[in-house]
C-alpha cells in the first residue's frame, strides 16, 4: 500500500526553487507524485510514495541536508526544526501513464 504525508513549511517559492534546485534533478527512488501548493503559512507539501521507508531515506538523505545547505547560505546556521508530518490515509493513487 502506498504511503502519503502532508506538511507545511514557512517558505515561498524562491526558497523551494533555491532547496529543489540543491537536491538535483534525480528522480527519487518510490516517488509516485508530489505537489507543492500555496497555503497561508508558506508552502504545503503532499507526497505519494510506495512506502513510507522511501519517504524516509529522501527526506532524510537529501531533502533535510538541501534545507540545511540552502538556510546556511542565507546567513542561517541552524535549521528549523522538521516541520510535522500529517500522515494521509490513502484510499487511491491516480496518475497519468
């Protein structure tokens, strides 16, 4: 079964172009889609991945050490910590073939 998770961080679109940008154009391993939309706060995330371990390890192998690059070039050492992760019950994936 799929995994899916939300959250939202305090950034704009410059910000997520500037982190996009630093972890690279490499497809992410289980990446079925993801969607970044405006919210009131910043930027909402929601990711569709084959399981949650795939999650995990790009988050934590380059999703988190790109935010941290990206803020230490702005002049800001430590990172915020990890925004909270709302966890999607998902009942189907479509996407286009």
């Amino acid at each position: 079964m799929s995994f899916a998770c939300s959250y939202e961080v305090p950034a704009d679109e410059q910000l997520y172009r500037r982190v996009k940008s630093e972890i690279g154009e490499e497809q992410p391993s289980g990446l079925i889609v993801h969607l970044v939309v405006k919210s009131e706060g910043g930027l909402r995330h929601i990711g569709v991945w084959e399981s949650e371990d795939h999650w995990a390890r790009f988050r934590d192998g380059r999703v988190r050490p790109a935010v941290g690059r990206v803020l230490a070039a702005a002049g800001i050492p430590d990172a915020p910590p990890p925004p909270d992760e709302q966890v999607l019950d998902v009942v189907d994936v479509l996407t286009r073939a």
